[in-house]
C-alpha cells in the first residue's frame, strides 16, 4: 500500500533504496523521506522516541582532539554571541539535545551561558566525567515526561533525524521555551557543499535525513 505523506498528506513514492525489512518512501510533492516500517535496533544511543547514532559517529565523539577541541571553540563563541544578540540579554540558559560528551559545553560557559546538555547514550557522558568536563549533562531521554525545565536557548544537532516523533519533539521543545526564546535545528542536506562528497562517494538517495513512523 502506498503511503500518505505525514506532512502534506499527498502520495508518496517508493525509492531505489531500500532496507531489509522496510522500504524507502519519498513524498512527490513536498520531499520528505520516510522509512516504513522503522528497523527495531537496540542500542544505548536509541531511545522510546528515536533511532540509534552510528556506532562510528558515538566513537568520534568521546575523546575529541586538540583540533576539534579549536573548532568547538571557535564554534560555541560564535553561536553565544549571535543568541545573545538575538535574545537581547547575556547570560541566558541554554539546553542542547543530543549533546554527546558535551564539548560544546566548556567553551558556551566561559563565553557566559548558562549550558545543560542531555543525551540518552551514557557512553559520551561518562567519558566527559573521566576527564572532569560532565558539570551540567544529564544521560537522560529528553522526550521522558520525567525531564523538564525551561530554556532561554533549545538547540539540537543532527538530532530531528533520529526522532521518530518529530512533532511531539518539537511541541516540547516550544513548551521548554521562555516568550521569546530560540529554538536552533540542523539536520544533514544533501543539498549543501558538505553533501557532495558524500553524492559523489555513496550516491544520490544512500542517506536520508528524516525517519518518521506513525502518527505524533
């Protein structure tokens, strides 16, 4: 049976690619990809909501290098310092999703954020606590009703992809909001010059940036 879009409603159509136990599906008129049925795979990074990290991707992340290290630097002072503008007020508190080891932690507090991190994988977190940087992280589902709090700043990076409820997901975003706050959302696009390797490596279609099952 031909599924309906979940955003648009319109008909959608089976892709080349495909899984072991799902297929593939792109909506003709607005693009979204989805997969039917979502693949049950176990792991510490998946949760009630969502879908598990390549394992690869966890691994990279626990012990970041002297030159990611720069990057987060560089990354967190420029990300405080357009918040803060926007907000119109310094410090502010902020919660980030998906946070990992949570280097983007050290460098938003010494710029002057007020910085919490959760992540439902206790591997990033327990390597940010050997080294003495886990003040502020939590190992915890965001989506759990148990987590609460309010946010002048809610961002989450490469998580919407994972997150089989995207609307609930992002209905308590919003509810984790003070008036007037931000909400900040990166997905992976294959549509962006970071993506052409990827296009010219593995091909159009072998990566897909949106999993959605059933009804938020």
């Amino acid at each position: 049976m031909t599924p309906a879009c979940l955003v648009c409603g319109e008909t959608e159509t089976r892709l080349r690619a495909s899984l072991t136990e799902s297929d593939v599906w792109q909506c003709r008129e607005c693009g979204l990809t989805q997969c039917q049925p979502l693949p049950s795979i176990s792991a510490p990074s998946a949760g009630a909501a969502s879908i598990l990290t390549e394992e690869s991707f966890t691994e990279g992340i626990l012990w970041p290098t002297d030159a990611q290290r720069i990057r987060y630097e560089v990354l967190a002072r420029r990300r405080y310092e357009l918040y803060a503008r926007d907000l119109g007020t310094r410090p502010f508190r902020m919660l980030e999703i998906g946070c990992g080891s949570g280097a983007l932690g050290g460098p938003m507090r010494r710029s002057g954020a007020d910085y919490e991190g959760i992540d439902l994988d206790h591997r990033p977190i327990d390597a940010a606590r050997q080294r003495g940087e886990g003040d502020g992280l939590t190992v915890g589902d965001f989506m759990d009703d148990s987590f609460t709090g309010t946010w002048d700043v809610v961002f989450a990076t490469q998580v919407l992809e994972h997150i089989t409820r995207p609307l609930s997901f992002v209905d308590k975003i919003a509810a984790s909001l003070i008036p007037g706050g931000i909400v900040h959302l990166d997905v992976p696009s294959q549509s962006t010059l970071a993506g052409i390797p990827s296009r010219l490596l593995r091909g159009v279609g072998s990566r897909f940036g949106v999993s959605i099952q059933g009804s938020p």
